[in-house]
C-alpha cells in the first residue's frame, strides 16, 4: 500500500517516557516515525519493519513489567515462565564494592530472565537464595586486590555471571574526582 508524503513524518526522536512499545509496554528511546497518526519504531518508514509505539502510560508500564521485562528467548524457552511472576521471594541485600588488603569473599548475582540486566555484588545470604532460583546467574570468587589482575579467576566467574569482566573493570577504575 502506498501512503500520502503528507501523512509520513520521518526522522523524529524521543528522549524516553513520550512512547512505549505497544506488545511490551516498554519505554521505547530513539528515533521514531509518524504515518497517518500512529507512530512507529525506526527513523524511516519500511512498510515490512512496523514496531507500533503507543503514548507513555507509567501505569501501564508497571502493570505489566513482569512480561514487558522478560527476555524473549528465555520466554521461548521456558513459556510456564509468564505464569510465574518474577517476583523474588527474598531479601536482595546490595553491597557497596570494598578493598582490602587481605583476600576476601565476593558475591554476584544477576538476572537472567531481564534484558540489560545489571550485575550486583551482594551478601552470602542473597547469593545462596539467588544461586537456588532459576531466575539468576550467581557466582563468587576468593577476590584478592593484589592478584586482582588474575584473568583465569575472572574467566571462570564469567561462565557463572556474563558481563562480570566488564562489571569489575569498571569498579575497579573508578573515575577520579572532579576538579572543574
């Protein structure tokens, strides 16, 4: 079908929280177009590429964050998985990254069923609890700030935790203070 020039606006963008996917109800950011009063993903209108955007609705979003978030080959994979809320049924206890002198025990979890997860460090009680439920990747390592350079241990925790390498390259050169 051919549309009218006049009913295709091109080469828009959002900054976020304007649209949302209309399957997912997810946040959509980036470039978008307009044909005859609906919007749609993608600077250019393509007739075979239409991921239709509907206006932000925070409640809608929240409504449905446990499907909107679920990664879809994880979903694919496991379909019971949408009748099981992603709720966790235990206390997720963050911590703040440390350095010592002495080796030391560290704990990471992050899930497996979110897209652009982020990766935590925890406490022992947290990693037992998340290493049992099938929603997360855990791991741990004896961490060493003067071996922390060991690639071989980091290697090994990234098998249990993908994105670990990255995660502890960045803590561990973290930015110096602002003097402008």
């Amino acid at each position: 079908m051919r549309y009218p020039s006049n009913q295709i606006r091109e080469n828009l963008y959002t900054k976020g929280f304007e649209f949302m996917l209309k399957k997912t109800y997810g946040n959509y950011i980036g470039f978008y177009h307009s044909l005859s009063g609906k919007y749609f993903a993608g600077a250019r209108f393509i007739i075979s590429n239409t991921i239709e955007l509907i206006q932000y609705d925070e409640k809608k979003q929240n409504s449905s964050y446990h499907i909107s978030q679920l990664d879809s080959t994880y979903v694919r994979l496991k379909p019971e998985i949408i009748n099981k809320i992603k709720r966790d049924n235990f206390e997720i206890v963050k911590l703040v990254p440390q350095y010592s002198p002495n080796p030391f025990k560290r704990y990471f979890i992050k899930r497996k069923n979110e897209i652009n997860a982020p990766i935590m460090e925890v406490d022992k009680d947290t990693y037992n609890n998340a290493r049992l439920s099938e929603f997360y990747y855990a791991g741990d390592i004896l961490w060493d700030d003067s071996l922390a350079k060991t690639y071989n241990l980091i290697e090994q925790l990234e098998q249990k935790v993908p994105g670990i390498s990255f995660y502890l390259e960045n803590i561990s050169n973290p930015p110096g203070p602002d003097f402008s």
